[in-house]
C-alpha cells in the first residue's frame, strides 16, 4: 500500500519522474462511503408547498407520520427553500436514529396519502448514488415514447349473453373446461385446455377470473380468449382466498417458502413465511406471515403428534375489504388496513380464550347508526368462574357493541345472515354430568334497537347443520342424536324449519318451527341464492344419497296451524345421486348441479343436473370426474324498487324467454328437417350422375340392352312414372302440454 505524505522521509531522494504516484487506494479509502454514512437519511417528494409560515406547522404534521416507525425529531427534518424564499420545494430530508428506521419507513410510508391531493413517495437519499451514478441517467432529454393504445379484453364479458345463460367450470382427468349451461341441450363449450391446473381450480368471488393452482404460484384467467391476466409467485401453494372486491389475494402454503437473493418478485422478508397478501391491480405484495399453531398439546401421552385442523381462511375480510383481520386461538384479534396493511391502532385487540369470530357479510345497518363502521362477532369459552361469552365488536372504535354471557358450553359456531341483519350463535351445551349434550341457538337481531336476543331452546339433540336463508328471515337445521358407543351406523338425523310469524308494522316475529322431519339421513342443507327453494340432502354417505327439494313459498293453500306464520312449506320433489359428494345452485337460482367427486371416491363419477323444483334436466357420468363450479355473477345493478318491479310484472317478462325458448326448439327442429332435405337431395343428384354415366357406357360399348323409353325413364328417375319415387312425410303428433305459472 502506498505511504501517507506523513510517512514519507525527508532525508531521503525519491524519484520525481514523468511517472504518477497512484494514489487511487487513498482516494478509495479516504471517499465517503454513502451506504455507511447517509443509510439513515430518506427522501421524502410529493409534499405540499407552503410559505415559510406554515412550514413548522407541515413538519409537525408530517412527524406525525415519520414517528410511526421510528424515531425522528423535527430539527431532524430539513425542507429546503425555492430560491425566492418564498415556498418550500415540496420535498424534504429526514434523519433516523438506524438504518433499519429509515428502512421500514420506505416499506411504511412509500405512496401514503396526506390529503386529497397530495400523496408522498418515500425513498432512501443512498438510492441517489445507486441509480443517479454517472453513467446511468443520461443528459440529453428525450422525449417519452407513448405506447400505442391496445384495448384489453372486457373481464365480464360473459354477463352480455343474449340467453342470459350461466357458465361452469368442469376438472375431468387432465383437462379443464368451461361452457355455457343450456337447459334443453348437452351445454356448449367455450375453452378446454389441458394441464390448466396443478390442483384444483377456483373463481373469483365476482366471477370475473378463473384461478388456476401451480407449484410456483396463482395464476388469473379471464377475457373471452381466456388469456392470462395476472400471476402471484408463491412457491409450493396450497390455498388460496379473495376479498369480497376482488381487490386483494391471499395465498397460503403448508410450507414456509425459501426465497434467494435477487428474486424479482419476492424479498427477503417473505423468507420463511407461510401467507402473502396480494395487491391484485399491482400483483405485488403488501404483507407476509408466518402460519400460527394452535394452542394446545403437540403430543398425546404416547408421544404420537396430534394432527390440529387448520382454519381457513385465517384472514378474514371485512365486508368492504377495508380491513382484514386474523385470530390467534386464545390471546385475540390482530386487524390489520388495507392497502397498508399496517396493525390497526398498532397493537391486537385483546380477548381472552377467543375461540372463533365472523365479519357481518354486510355493511352492518344499526339502529340509528349513521357512522361508518364494520361488524364482527365473536365468542370466548369459559375461563375460571367466568362464563362463555359472545359478543359483537365494531371496527375501527372496538366498541363492543352487545355481550350474552352462556354457562355450559362445549362449542359454539356464529352463522351470520346474507343481510347482516341476525347473527345466530349456535350453541352446543352440556349437563352437569357431562353425560348428555343439548343445543340452543341464541338469535342477535343487529338492526333492532339495543340488539335484543331471542333463544330458541326447544331442540332436544345436537343441531349438526344451520343455514340461514338468503335474503330472507329463515331457516333450516339438522338434528342428531348421540352416536351410541361402537355403532357402525350413524344415527338418524331430523330436520326442522323454522321462519318468523306475522307481526304489525316493519319489526320480524318471533321465530317459530313449521313442521320438523324425523327419521332423515340429511345431513346438507344448500339454500338457493334468491331464497325461497332449499335443497336438503344427503352427502359423502355411502347408504343414503337423498335430495329433498323444498319450497318455502308455496302456492297452495296452507295449514290451519301454519296461517300465523310467514311462510307455506311444501316437498315439491324428491331425488337421488348415488355418491353425491357437492351440491352447488347457479347464481341465479334455477338449476342445481350434484356431482360425485374421485377425490372423495372413485364410484360413478360425474354430475347431475336438475331445476329449481327437482325436475331432472341431465345425468352425465365421467370418467376421472373431479370438480363442478358455476361461475359467480357481480351484484345486481337494479335498485330495491325496480326489481320489486320486475317481480310484480314477472309474467310479462317471462313470457318473452318462452318464446325465445319455444324459437329456439322450432329452430332445432327446423334444422333437423333442412338437414334431412339436403341428404335427399344430394342422394337424388348423385343417383341421377350415376344414371347418366351408365347410359353413356353403354351406349359407348355399343350395347343396346334397354330401349329408348328405358333410358329416358332412368335419366328421369324423380318424374312421375320413373323406376323409384321418393315422397317424404313430416308428421307432428303433441304428446303432453302443459302450463305452470312461477311467481
């Protein structure tokens, strides 16, 4: 290494030559290092300009902000001066007491709006040298070149059928496909595409992608090409759950992700997690986390581990997706905002023992409530002499809105309504022995005043299913009793029906049961998404594969005992699929498809279809039959008054889809009969070719075997009087009609 000017000897003659000293090394170690000493430093643009009397205000209102993830001070913050003095340049320097302060208020603070019309961009100052070092920003400017305009296919372009048809999506050995469901024909086919998937396929909740499982990631298919529109990296996926607006992603893997250095989309932050949640617009992640075990024993007694069921989803969205939140089993609820994605308020909201909570699917509509809020409900078991408590909370103020304390619980689930309008919390109890288990249902009624509870008591067994109906105030359950020791058969199940009866002015009666069922072996209930028709059945049950179609608005007169109640229940069908393992309606409540699934057996794979009443429509086995999906369908864009239009006027409108439907037949027919003409005539033109070219042979070879009347009767062979005559007769025979009005 070459010698400091101190170092060098007086006394003694150095060559002064042409030649340089190099004192490169020097320089390089006497060179400000601007990692080492600015990585403390940010850059934050985008701020306001203001006069140099509110520039102390700005400050401390932008601290507010810098304090969030670290420790800054304002003599710590320069906002420099235009060169008139008279405004700030809308930009400043912050100083952080660590690098890792300065770091995460990049991560924190980057793209964080301040008002309306300002939002800041937060960058470290040694990304200055990084990407401003000569060399890599050129002098001269250039004009941007403006990329031509490509217009993008329309994501929902199924919704503009003219049949206003529905689509699903069918896994079958290796190939996945999509079709329009047609009712009178075999459905017709939009894509199939082979390996499409790794797993399994899902849709978006607004129906607008189709989601396809991949060992390195998510991938979202969409347009009327189904071409590739966004793609998530998460190696090794499992699961994967969007946010009621389609906003937002999460994807989870069993096993913690390795990610290396230099991965263009992933950082070293995602290192060992389990969950990622997207930004779906950007496909970049806003947030990573670990999967968290449930709290409990890992091993029995014999050392053999104890498999714990996961949640899914651990985060839950709320019904705006302006929050997301997760549970940890025991200790409480973390909330986190979005797009930020940063702890609400900074810390947990703290519930002791919380075992389970639900969003309202809803934006909730309490009495005189006109503030913004979200709603979710949870419940905490017995802790100590402290009963088992649930309650509803809401977001952001976690004012906890209504508590019921319960004594005697074994296990609670929370079963909110479409409209957010009951929250019922079914409730399995236990005597004091221990010996015997009961249930109850506890009914919230979130839009009365004081969100008043009304208990249901009179079950005798464990209610093993509830659904509430869509958009409506009913409901069905299941019952069963208790499995006697050893049983190899399950016992019977009964199923009860429940709705309000009648009351005066806008309130909801009390609820009543209809009728309940004995000696069942249901044990699924799927609600029609309109409300009105239930399908109760039978699944995953190798003795028992019942499909009972209920109508809880039927049009017939009712029961001396049912008039008080709102609702007319009657079994409009009954059905069977041997090995049904899924049942899922259409989004708009006409057709249910039952399907036999391989992954759940491998005995007469495939689906059926079947209307709203039970009526059959298809059964189709498949072979290597794995998944059935109807694709959703955004809300409806129709005000509250003008669909009780469409309702009102519902003849009237339906009468235009039967002669759409009736056209439709009369067109197939007709093509029948056009077909079957076109064969005729073209076996008339050939067999008179034919004719002609035998006549000409023969008369060629200079054979006279046929006289002349003969032969003009063989070049006309369709005349009258000609060796073959060929009439053709359509008869039309009407073998039943009949006329079924729906309101």
């Amino acid at each position: 290494m070459a010698p400091s000017f101190e170092q060098l000897d007086p006394e003694t003659e150095y060559d002064d030559g042409d030649d340089e000293i190099d004192y490169s090394d020097l320089r390089e170690q006497m060179e400000v290092r601007m990692e080492e000493g600015l990585d403390t430093f940010i850059v934050i643009d985008g701020l306001p300009k203001v006069p140099p009397g509110s520039k102390d205000k700005l400050v401390k209102f932008l601290l507010r902000k810098l304090t969030t993830v670290g420790k800054a001070k304002e003599e710590n913050v320069y906002m420099p001066l235009n060169e008139a003095g008279d405004m700030t340049e809308g930009f400043a320097f912050v100083e952080y007491e660590t690098p890792a302060q300065a770091a995460a208020a990049v991560k924190a603070l980057h793209a964080t709006p301040l008002d309306k019309k300002h939002t800041i961009a937060v960058n470290k100052l040694t990304d200055i040298e990084r990407y401003g070092r000569e060399g890599r920003i050129n002098e001269d400017y250039n004009e941007p070149e403006i990329a031509p305009f490509e217009e993008k296919e329309h994501l929902r372009w199924w919704l503009g059928d003219q049949e206003g048809r529905d689509q699903f999506v069918m896994y079958r050995g290796d190939n996945v496909g999509v079709y329009w469901n047609e009712k009178d024909d075999q459905p017709e086919q939009v894509v199939d595409r082979m390996n499409w998937t790794e797993s399994f396929v899902q849709w978006s909740p607004k129906g607008t992608y189709l989601t396809s499982m991949h060992t390195q990631g998510v991938q979202l298919w969409g347009g009327s090409n189904w071409s590739r529109q966004k793609r998530f990296m998460h190696p090794g996926v499992n699961l994967v759950d969007f946010s009621p607006d389609e906003r937002y992603v999460t994807t989870w893997s069993h096993r913690p992700m390795t990610v290396e250095e230099g991965n263009p989309i992933l950082s070293l932050e995602e290192d060992g997690k389990n969950y990622i949640i997207w930004d779906l617009a950007t496909t970049k992640p806003l947030r990573s986390f670990v999967t968290l075990d449930p709290p409990g024993p890992t091993s029995d007694a014999e050392g053999n581990p104890i498999k714990k069921k996961m949640q899914w989803p651990a985060f839950k969205w709320s019904a705006d997706a302006k929050y997301v939140a997760r549970m940890t089993q025991g200790q409480g609820i973390s909330v986190y905002e979005l797009p930020r994605m940063n702890l609400m308020d900074k810390q947990s909201i703290k519930l002791d023992g919380i075992m389970d909570f639900e969003w309202s699917p809803t934006n909730p509509q309490r009495d005189n409530i006109r503030e913004y809020e979200q709603l979710f409900a949870y419940w905490t078991p017995e802790l100590g002499s402290n009963p088992a408590k649930v309650g509803l909370m809401t977001i952001p103020t976690k004012e906890v809105v209504r508590t019921r304390n319960l004594f005697n619980v074994s296990d609670a689930k929370l079963h909110w309504q479409s409209d957010s309008a009951y929250v019922c919390v079914k409730v399995d109890r236990h005597s004091k022995s221990k010996k015997s288990m009961a249930t109850n249902l506890e009914i919230f009624r979130v839009r009365e005043k004081g969100v008043p509870v009304e208990v249901v008591d009179s079950l005798k067994d464990t209610v093993i299913n509830f659904a509430w109906e869509p958009k409506g105030d009913r409901f069905v359950l299941i019952t069963a009793g208790e499995v006697p020791v050893g049983a190899a058969v399950p016992p019977k199940t009964a199923v009860s029906f429940f709705c309000p009866e009648k009351s005066k002015g806008n309130t909801v009666g009390n609820f009543k049961l209809i009728r309940t069922i004995d000696k069942k072996n249901n044990n699924a209930i799927h609600w029609s998404p309109n409300g009105r028709f239930v399908v109760v059945a039978t699944v995953l049950s190798q003795q028992s594969f019942d499909l009972d179609f209920w109508d809880f608005d039927f049009e017939g007169e009712k029961e001396e005992h049912d008039k008080d109640l709102t609702a007319n229940l009657q079994l409009v069908a009954t059905a069977d699929h041997y090995g049904v393992t899924d049942i899922e309606w259409d989004p708009s409540g006409r057709y249910v498809a039952t399907s036999a699934s391989m992954w759940k057996h491998r005995m007469e794979n495939g689906y059926h279809l079947y209307t709203f009443a039970g009526q059959t429509l298809r059964e189709e086995p498949l072979e290597q039959f794995k998944q059935w999906s109807w694709r959703p369908r955004p809300e409806r864009l129709l005000s509250k008054d003008e669909m009780k239009n469409v309702r009102k006027n519902l003849r009237e409108y339906s009468r235009s889809f039967e002669e759409s439907d009736q056209a439709k037949k009369s067109s197939a027919d007709k093509a029948v009969v056009e077909s079957r003409r076109r064969q005729l005539e073209e076996w008339l033109a050939w067999r008179e070719r034919v004719t002609e070219e035998l006549v000409e042979e023969r008369r060629d070879m200079g054979l006279s075997l046929v006289s002349e009347e003969r032969e003009a009767l063989l070049l006309q062979p369709s005349e009258e009087g000609a060796g073959t005559k060929v009439v053709e007769e359509i008869f039309e025979e009407i073998l039943e009609e009949s006329e079924e009005i729906i309101d």
